[in-house]
C-alpha cells in the first residue's frame, strides 16, 4: 500500500520536499545505506536525500536544505 502511494505521490512529493533525512541508529544498516542512501531516495520519491546515524546530523542537513531552498 505504501509503495503504490509513493508511486502515485512521486511527483508531488518532489514538488513539496526539500529533501529526506532517514536516520538509522544501527550502525550496520547506516553504512549499508550510506553509500546508496542518495540516489535510492532520488529514484523512489523524487526528492533529494540522505541517510544520518543521528538525529543531529539529519537535523544540521535538513536546515541546509531549508536555507539553500
């Protein structure tokens, strides 16, 4: 279900988003996604992204964002 609505939402999504912070707390999982983390964001949503292990750093880049905008 989510999946179909991102789909379907892709393209406003891209319009309204300044960009996705996805934050993983398990080290394992943020280097697995670190190097993709990007472009996988970009593909699925249309909207530039990163991934954070803290919620601080996911913060610091999402006021950048904010602030470029």
């Amino acid at each position: 279900m989510e999946a179909k609505w991102v789909r379907q939402n892709k393209l406003r999504i891209a319009e309204r988003c300044l960009g996705i912070a996805v934050i993983h707390d398990s080290e394992t999982l943020f280097e697995k996604w670190r190097p993709t983390a990007a472009k996988t964001i970009k593909n699925k949503f249309g909207s530039s992204g990163q991934v954070f292990s803290t919620f601080v750093d996911a913060e610091r880049w999402i006021i950048e964002q904010i602030l470029a905008g």
